[in-house]
C-alpha cells in the first residue's frame, strides 16, 4: 500500500508508478510479505533468493535512480532477513 503512495508523492503520476506483478520491487515486496508470513514451512533457499536482490536493489536503485519507494525494499528485506534468522535459531 505504502509503494503507489509514496511513488505518488514523489510525483509519478499514474502510468509512471511501478505496478505489481510488472516491476520487480513491488512484486519482490509482496513475495516477501507472503514468505514472511509461512516461515515454518517456507524453503529457506527460496527465501534466501528473495532476500539478497531485496537488499542490493533496495539500496542501489534509491541512489542511482532516485526511486524512494524502493527503500520499503531494503527494510522489506532487513526484515526477511531477521525473520530468517530467527526461524534457524528455533530449529538449531
């Protein structure tokens, strides 16, 4: 919800936004949200895949591009990333 809005108060109108299921961030974001939320029975590999481009797009393309939305990435992905650790700890 926080990605067309902040993408709208950065001032892309609506063509310009970056959609679900067509730009990789959004859809990153959103498998992320899913994974997330079946951590106990989701494959930690997968979830490893998701996370490194979370991380590395999060942080470059803000810069590079000056797309701000795309920062929800990098948190979206710290977060995983936090989640993930937490679910091996469980299992160790």
């Amino acid at each position: 919800v926080l990605y067309p809005v902040i993408e709208y108060i950065s001032g892309h109108s609506y063509p310009r936004i970056p959609l679900f299921g067509v730009a990789p961030c959004p859809t990153i974001i959103f498998s992320l949200a899913l994974l997330i939320g079946s951590i106990p029975k989701v494959n930690k590999k997968i979830f490893i895949l998701l996370i490194l481009p979370a991380i590395s797009y999060g942080f470059i393309v803000p810069i590079t591009l000056g797309v701000w939305a795309d920062l929800i990435l990098l948190v979206a992905g710290i977060y995983g990333l936090v989640m993930l650790m937490k679910s091996w700890r469980k299992i160790i």
